[in-house]
C-alpha cells in the first residue's frame, strides 16, 4: 500500500516533504500539546493546514499562523518561519508578529524575539516557549491597540 501511495504521489508531482518541512510538522505537533500541564495554556488549540506548510494556533481569543517560508528563499542558513496575527474573520495581518529562522539542527538561529534564540523548536520546551511568546505578544499587541 505504501508503494501505490508513494507511485501516485510521484504521478501528481508531489516531492517527498524535506528535513526543514518534517522538523516544521514537528513543531506544529508540539504546539499542539503546549496546553498540557500549564494551566495558562489551557485550551489551546491548534489547526493543521494539509496543503500548506502553516498551521494556526488558538488561544483565548488570540489566533497566530506560523508559516514555513518555501521556495528560493530558503538558504544555507536555515528556514524561515512568519508568524501572523488573524482577525475573527480569518484574515492574516500584513506586518508579521515575529520572524524566526531554523537550523538542521532544528534550533532557532535568528529572530525578531531575542529571547526566542537557541531554543528547539522540534523538542517539546523550545516548541512551547515559541507557542507562548507569540501568543502573549499578538495578546498584548492588541490590547495595545485596543481604545
């Protein structure tokens, strides 16, 4: 069954998901489980994209997309990875919340949240500390722009 479902993925002209895409899965499945044992993360949810490399994570009202940047600009110096506040309809913001790029080694090399630097995002602490950043800083960003 694997082969049949390896040939027909090969006709459709779907390559097989790369190291950076399989680490950025990871992530989006430990990002899942962020809510549990923390009682400030409970609730979380998050929403998985099939035919993209993004998912969204739900919180307290608060809806951040992480999306794994594709193509070109991807380089030797890690993935990039944009993270967006949605609106109640859905809609992405234009300005990014935070950047962040990736290693081989799954470690966060640069990004626009210092803090967020050398953590891991495919081990569970890393994952969670990005989740809860991004979350507490599209939360504050809109109370700040709140009247």
């Amino acid at each position: 069954m694997n082969a049949t479902r390896s040939k027909s993925a090969r006709q459709q002209g779907d390559a097989p998901p790369t190291a950076q895409q399989l680490r950025f899965r990871a992530f989006s499945r430990l990002a899942e489980r962020a809510g549990e044992g923390r009682p400030l993360l409970r609730g979380l949810r998050v929403a998985r994209d099939p035919k993209a490399d993004r998912f969204v994570v739900v919180h307290a009202g608060s809806r951040v997309e992480f999306t794994l940047a594709a193509g070109p600009e991807q380089d030797a110096a890690g993935s990039q990875v944009e993270c967006r506040a949605l609106d109640s309809g859905g809609k992405a913001e234009t300005m990014p919340l935070a950047q962040f790029t990736f290693g081989d080694d799954g470690r966060i090399s640069q990004a626009t949240i210092p803090e967020l630097v050398d953590e891991a995002i495919d081990q569970p602490p890393g994952a969670w500390s990005v989740v809860a950043a991004l979350l507490w800083r599209n939360l504050n960003a809109r109370d700040d722009a709140a009247p």
